[in-house]
C-alpha cells in the first residue's frame, strides 16, 4: 500500500468516512445532503420558488406600487403593460396586491411554524420518554385531534374566535401540531431504547437534560421534512378561510379573500380569481417539491427503499 | 461439452457520490454438472456473483463481463424475455431467509404452483400432483396441508424446504444456494444441506453454494472458490482445502475453531494480510 | 383542500404491525374488539369534548347572542338558567352529551329548523358526490402509483409526482372555479351548480336522497342524466385530490414491497414482470391501500365545504359555510361532529378492516 501525499481538498474532508470531528460530521452530512438536493431538478426549482418568495416580500414596495390604492376610472382592466395582471373591482393593481400578499402568506406559514411545531415536538418527546400513564393521555389527546378533520376544525375554532387572520393562524395551528407529536413521540420511542441515551442516563443526566440535549436535537431533521410538506396544506387552508371571509379581512391583499373577491367576475374578468390563484398553487408547490426533495435526501428509510 | 457455466473478468459496480464502487472485481470461473462452493465473508461479493448471473442486480447496480455464458447461451445478450424463460426453468436460486423470501400473503401451495405454471401449461389436476410430488421429495409430510399453509404458519426449516421445492420444481439445470442455512436453526441446516445435496445429485445439476461457512462448503462441494474484496484468492478442490497456499484461506482456516481444540484463543481475522 | 393524513397511517401501520405479532385468536379478538371499541367510544367523547369547548366556552357568549347585547341584566340570568349555562361546567358538558346521544343538535338560527332534521336533509348530496369522486380517485389512483413505483426516477414517476404534488398545492375553491369557467361557461361541457336544473328540481321523490338513485328508481332518466351533467365536475375534482393522494401512497407502498425479498424470488422463478408487480408486490400492498383509500373517503367530505360552496351544492359543506357566516353556533357543532363523526368511523373501520383481510392477523 502507498502512502497518499498529496494534500486532502475541502472536498475529501467532507466526505470523508470516519469525521475526526463533530463539526466534520456534522458539515459533511449538510454537504452531502445538499449534494443529493441539487441533483434533483424538483428540489431545485422548490428552493428557488421559496426563495423567490422571501426575495419578493422583502422589496415588495421596490417592485410593486401600493397594493390598496384605489382607481376606480381604471376598474376591471385586462392584463396590459401598466397593469400586469390586470386591475380588480376597486381599480386596485392586481399584481401589487400579489406581490404584497407574499407578506401575508409568509406571516402566516412562519406563525403557525413557530406556534405547532415546537408544541407538538415537545408534546411528543415527552410522551415518548416518559411512557406510561403520560403517554397514554397525551397520544389519546392527540389522537382524538388527528382522528378530526383539519380544514373543518380550523373553521370551527375561527368561527368561535371570530373572523381575522391572527384568528386563522391560532386556528390552523391548534389543527397542525397533532401530526408533529405523532412523528416526534415515534422518534423518540426508536431513539429511547439507544445506548447512548443508557449512558447519559447512567451519568445522573435529569429526564430535562436528557429530551433536551440528546433527544430533541435528533427529531429536528424529520420535524422540517414534516415542516415544509405540510407548509402546503397550511397555505391552503389559510387562503381557503380567507376565500370564505373568516380569514384576513379586506382591504388586506390576502390571495384567498382576493379570489373571493373575483369570484363574481370569473366569466367575463378572468384575471381578477385567476393571479392570485396561481400564486398560492406556485407557492405551495414550491414548498411541496422541496419537502419532497429533503425527505428523499434526509429520512434514511426512504432513502434505503430504492 | 461445453461447460455449463462459464464466467469470465465479470464485475458488478454500483454508483456513489465519490465514483463507482466494484463490489466484483473481474472474477472467472468455470462450472460443469459440479458442485461449486464459493465462500468469503460478508461484503467480498458472493451473493452479488449469484445474481450478477441470474441478471437481476437491481439498478442502479451495473453488471459487466468478457464473457457471461450459460449452457452455450451467451447471457449478456439475452433480452429480458429469453432471461425469463431462463430463469427458475433452467437457472434457480434459493435464498437466505424464508422469513423475507415467501410471498406473505399467498399459499404456499399457490407459490409453488406458480413457479411450474410461469414455464409451463398442464391441468389444475396434474399441477396439484406436481406440488404434492415436490412436496414430498423435500420430505414434507402431510403436502397437501402444508400446501394450504401461509409462509408465517411454517417453521423455519420447512420454508428453506418450500424454498427448495419451488426453487426445483421446473427442473433446472443449475441451482445458486445463497447462504441456503444461515437463517436457520443450526439443528436442522444438516438437513436442508443433505436435502439439497441428494436431490441436486439426483438430478444431475450443477449446484453454487454461496456461504460464509469454510467447513461447510467443503463438506458439500467438489470444488473451492475463496473471495475477498470481489476477487477470487484461492480455487481449489474441496479435498485440497487443507494445502491451501493463500494467506487469505489460511487465515480463514485458522479462524474456525476445531472440536479437538487446544488452543487457548482463536486468531483474529489479519484484514492487513494483503 | 388539506388531504394529509399520513401521519394518521404511520400510526395505524405500526399497530397493526405489533397486532400482527401477537398471534393467538380467540381471547385476542375479543379483547381487540372491545379495545376497538373503547378507543371509539373515547374518541367520539374527544370529539364532543372539542365541539363543546368550541361552543360553550369560547368568547362568543351564546346567551348574548340570543337575547341581545342590550338587555337587562335580570333578563340576560333568566335566559342564561333557561340555556343551562349557569350549571357548572361538567354538568353542563353532561347534558350536551346526552342532547347529542339523543340526536338533539338545537335549532339553526339560519333555518329556523332542527340542525338534527337539516343535517339528515343535506347529508345524502355530499354522500353522493365523495362517493363519485373517490371512485375516481380510486379508479385513476392506484394504477398511476403502481406505474411510478415500478418506473422510479423515470420521467413518468416525476410526472405522476407533480400532478400528485398538485393535489396538495391547488386550492380546491380556485379549481372549482376555473373549471365552471371553462368547462361550463366556455366550453359547455358540463351543467352548471346546483344538482340539477331549476326546471327538473324536485320531479323525483326522496328515497335515498341519493338523486342518481332516486331517479333510476323512479326510471327517469331525463333527471339522471340532467344531475349526472351536474355532478361530473365537482366529482372530479374531488376525484383529483383523491388520487393525488392515493398515487403518491400506492407508490410508496410499492417501492418498499419492490424491494422485497419476495419479489426478487418471483423473478427468480421466472414470472413476467405484470404478475411479478401485481401478483407479488401489490397484493400485500392491497390491505394498507384500503386504510388510505378510507383515509381519502373521509378526506373528501373535508375537501366538500370548499367544493360545494363553489358549485352551490346544498350539501353538508354548504350547510355549514353559511352557517359559519351567520355564526349559527348550532349549526355549525352539529355539521363538525357529524363530519367528525363520519371522519373517525371510517378512519377507525378501516382500521379494524386491516385486521380482518390480512393473513398475517388473523
């Protein structure tokens, strides 16, 4: 055998087999994953659209005039140079009114993240550690939400909350988090029974220290698979109450109250439900590709099922 | 007469972030109406040899060879269709575990069945004796019981014997075992192996027995293939297996324990033994 | 709209998997039956537990909402005893469940009628229309799922994945209205909302409430064929959803069945490879495909509300639209628990129907 003298590129140290370090492990992990990402087009083009997303939100008033500026001489034009998309019932530029509901729409999908996710990781952690009488009484909690449909539970609670967007999002969390406990207390019954999580017991670690440091960290990758795969369903379900009136209340430019609005005008004004259609359905699609994409790369069971 | 096998610089390779893997590294060897063992641990290759003949290493796997012939058939350039005709009619495999190789939700009368129906036409009637013929030359009483059975109702030892009777049904020409009774209770592989043994006798076929177990494969073949890394490093007659030269089988040799033993310890496998 | 209950699978798979273990019949059934039927009874009392919460204690106060903001003081603690509501909330949730148990729902502010006598009215119309679609779903699903299994990373599984994917990204109230616009207005492929044209509107009886049905039994077919013009759009698109979801489960059962050591054996005997697929790989896939199509079933009373209040379909979705915009409390717990309700029965059946079909668990 001969000695390899030339010098390790960045390259090798990545994707070396044995990681000196947990940095090393934990770098060439991220960078082979995101090797497997961009080699699948799919995943790609989800990335970008989410990206797109952020990009537009941020420089909206750069790009787009005021979104609730009326124009009523001009009202109901067709797509034309000035007007992109065309204008909508009070004259109003249907493009900015897109434009500005990716601020919406981000505010939405990053709330409900924020409020179910952890909610239900912590949940199910828990259940899944503990075990016994705690787990029983949270997982039948859980399961008697998961057994409700979604959508008609969210409406239910806006309804007794009363219409408004922050409403919606309260209401779409409180249906989202049973799916997140689910997952995490299944994780954390295969993790529990590891060694290594005897040996931190053994050194006196406190059940805290234990979900906190040794558990929790290793459900977060197939949390944001979840994550991002059901962002979807949340953009849905927020446009879908917002097109029944419970959600954002106008002249907010939210996509699904907007196609409420050009509801009436579908046969002969086509543009006024059509645009922002389309941008919920690029939006969640993109969402949809990407989570796609990163349970293909991530979650090792479906990975070994080629 | 041509040989009935015939191998030659075969390789198996499968794609990874850092290039192709070869997992067989150019192998060749002949067959006639022999029994051929071939042994080395996990991962030299072995079982892929078996399938890499059959042709059914699943993509992204590539298969490549100078010279890949069964029986004057050249296999390399055989369609998907003629492969068909070939395999279980003329080549057949059993594999390790019946636990995962039995369809779980058929019977195991339907499975058998199966494998003579996909070759040939003949009554319900005359295809029910077939099976209950078969059954019985694996030495399962009871055959049209056991013929109702689902695979989860049966014991180890008797679904490697399912195995074998599906696997010998069509009458084949050569039969690949792969690690045949590594999944089985150590009490009855004599059994299946002297099963296996008579019957492939019997019939006049060639036989591959795939198999970590040196002993073994040398009790149950005329001749030896040793493999590492997907090269061959020894190939001997079984008879001769004590004379071996390479370092590789001497240590594999050296590290089975013996029932006379006097050693206090036995070796550990030297992997830097090149 | 939001047809995901994988996670909801993930969980039936794995008790099934540790049922399938314990392997000893007699006492086992029995015990899993009243299991089964324990975890129904506790999860029905979940389910009137959330509708309750939602009704009583929330800050819509009923009481105000039916004497009025402005009246008196004596006036508003008369009606609040009269409602039962100055009870103490176990008693209170008692008495619910026992109006419930009674088939007692209370009286929509909107109709003026019993939500019990509503409800029973518009049910059959949503019935009709999941039950059209999920034929779809089911009819155009699983081939689609098995064809991108066995063809994975081909172009035809990443073109089965997007039109799947589109199932989870395309709001069901914007396909509904595109497609009136185009297939009705424009085109005039198919009828327009409602369930039949004005003038065939009540030419046949109720029977089932079924109005394909009804009209057969009553051998007009004039109306049969007037309510199946109607029907046709929103059953499709239900219909989409549906098989975007059952595609993308089909193919995930079918590539881990694929890989199976059982299917290489059936090629190893030499089978073509349809019934290697077919025979082999889907037939075991054919138990787990019954909980998702049940799962998808359920789903599409959920995906109604959006579909039916596009297409004015007087079905239950509808019922409960305009019962949400007029804040008919009633109204509104009664079409969630009956949704509920129809939600877990199926997802639970289905479950229970797992056990019986698959060798392996009996």
């Amino acid at each position: 055998m001969t000695l390899d003298l030339s010098r390790p590129t960045l390259r090798d140290w990545l994707l070396a087999d044995s990681p000196a370090s947990r940095t090393q492990a934990r770098l060439g992990r991220a960078y082979r994953a995101s090797l497997a990402l961009l080699r699948n087009p799919l995943a790609v083009l989800g990335a970008l659209i989410i990206l797109a997303l952020l990009v537009l939100a941020l420089i909206a008033p750069l790009i787009a005039t005021d979104p609730i500026a009326q124009d009523l001489p001009n009202r109901l034009q067709p797509p034309s140079g000035a007007h992109w998309m065309g204008t909508d019932e009070l004259g109003r530029d249907i493009y900015a009114r897109v434009i500005y509901g990716t601020r919406i729409t981000l505010e939405i999908v990053v709330l409900v993240a924020i409020l179910a996710a952890p909610l239900g990781l912590v949940i199910g952690a828990v259940s899944g550690y503990f075990g016994g009488w705690a787990d029983r009484v949270l997982m039948g909690l859980t399961d008697i939400f998961l057994s409700m449909p979604k959508l008609i539970l969210a409406l239910a609670f806006t309804a007794a909350l009363g219409p408004g967007i922050e409403h919606a999002i309260i209401a779409i969390a409180i249906s989202s988090w049973p799916g997140y406990a689910r997952i995490a207390r299944a994780e954390t019954l295969t993790i529990r029974r590891a060694e290594y999580v005897a040996a931190v017991e053994l050194q006196g670690a406190s059940a805290l220290r234990v979900i906190w440091g040794h558990i929790l960290p290793l459900l977060t990758s197939s949390l944001i698979i979840r994550v991002t795969l059901d962002m979807a369903g949340i953009i849905l379900t927020a446009a879908g109450l917002g097109f029944i009136g419970l959600g954002a209340q106008p002249p907010a430019p939210e996509w699904g109250a907007m196609i409420s609005r050009g509801r009436s005008f579908i046969l002969d004004q086509w543009w006024v439900a059509t645009m922002p259609g389309f941008a919920i359905v690029i939006v969640s699609l993109g969402f949809c590709f990407l989570g796609d994409g990163l349970r293909d790369v991530l979650d090792p069971r479906s990975a070994e099922r080629r | 007469m041509t040989p009935l096998l015939e191998v030659e610089n075969l390789r198996v390779s499968f794609p990874t972030p850092r290039g192709p893997v070869e997992v067989v590294r150019g192998i060749s060897f002949t067959l006639g109406r022999e029994r051929l063992g071939i042994v080395g641990e996990s991962g030299s290759g072995k079982s892929m040899t078996g399938r890499a003949i059959l042709r059914l290493v699943r993509p992204p796997g590539r298969v490549a060879a100078d010279r890949l012939s069964f029986d004057g058939l050249d296999l390399r350039s055989q369609s998907e269709g003629e492969m068909r005709r070939l395999r279980g009619a003329r080549i057949s495999m059993i594999m390790q575990d019946p636990k995962y190789s039995l369809n779980p939700v058929m019977t195991v009368g339907e499975q058998i069945a199966e494998a003579v129906r996909a070759h040939a036409r003949m009554s319900r009637r005359a295809l029910r004796q077939r099976v209950r013929d078969m059954l019985e030359a694996v030495r399962i009483e009871a055959p049209d019981r056991v013929a109702k059975l689902y695979p989860h109702e049966v014991s180890g030892g008797m679904g490697q014997r399912i195995m074998i009777a599906m696997m010998l049904i069509p009458e084949p020409d050569l039969l690949i075992a792969d690690e045949p009774t590594s999944a089985l209770d150590v009490s009855v592989r004599a059994q299946v192996l002297d099963l296996i043994d008579d019957l492939i006798k019997r019939r006049g076929m060639g036989l591959i027995l795939i198999s970590h177990d040196l002993d073994l494969v040398a009790r149950y073949c005329d001749r030896i293939l040793v493999m590492k890394e997907g090269e061959i490093v020894e190939s001997c007659p079984a008879q001769n297996l004590g004379a071996a030269t390479h370092p590789y089988t001497r240590a594999l040799l050296a590290a089975a324990p013996r029932l006379d033993e006097t050693r206090a310890e036995l070796p550990v496998l030297d992997r830097s033994a090149a | 709209m939001a047809f995901e209950p994988e996670t909801a699978i993930v969980a039936t798979l794995d008790e099934v998997a540790s049922a399938r273990r314990q392997r000893v019949p007699g006492l086992r059934i029995l015990f899993g039956v009243g299991l089964f039927l324990l975890t129904l009874a506790l999860t029905f009392i979940g389910l009137l537990a959330i509708t309750f919460f939602i009704g009583r204690v929330v800050p819509i106060d009923p009481v105000v909402a039916a004497v009025g903001d402005r009246a008196s003081k004596a006036v508003y603690e008369a009606a609040k005893a009269a409602m039962g509501l100055d009870r103490p909330l176990p008693v209170q949730f008692a008495a619910y469940v026992g109006d419930v148990l009674r088939g007692n729902f209370g009286v929509s502010v909107s109709t003026g009628r019993p939500v019990a006598e509503d409800l029973a009215r518009v049910f059959p119309a949503t019935l009709e229309m999941a039950t059209l679609g999920i034929l779809i779903g089911v009819a155009l699903g699983v081939p689609m799922g098995v064809t991108a299994a066995t063809r994975q990373g081909g172009p035809v599984d990443q073109v089965i994945r997007v039109v799947g994917l589109l199932g989870y990204s395309v709001p069901a109230f914007w396909l509904g209205l595109v497609g009136l616009a185009l297939f009705y207005a424009r085109w005039k492929l198919v009828a327009g909302p409602g369930r039949v044209d004005i003038a065939y509107d009540g030419l046949v009886g109720q029977h089932t409430g079924l109005i394909l049905v009804d009209s057969l039994i009553e051998g007009n077919t004039d109306v049969f064929f007037n309510a199946l013009r109607h029907l046709t759009l929103p059953a499709a698109i239900l219909g989409f959803y549906s098989l975007a979801y059952i595609a993308r489960m089909t193919r995930s059962f079918m590539l881990e069945q694929l890989a199976q050591e059982y299917v290489t054996t059936a090629r190893v005997k030499g089978l073509p490879e349809r019934l290697v697929v077919w025979r082999h790989a889907f037939r075991p896939i054919l138990v787990p495909l019954i909980t998702v199509i049940g799962l998808s079933y359920a789903g599409l009373l959920e995906g109604s509300v959006m579909i039916e209040t596009i297409f004015s379909w007087p079905g239950i979705g509808n019922y409960l639209t305009v019962a949400l915009l007029n804040a008919d409390m009633n109204a509104v717990l009664g079409a969630t628990l009956v949704i509920g309700a129809v939600f877990v029965l199926i997802n639970k059946g289905s479950d229970a129907l797992y056990r019986l079909v698959d060798p392996r668990a009996r």
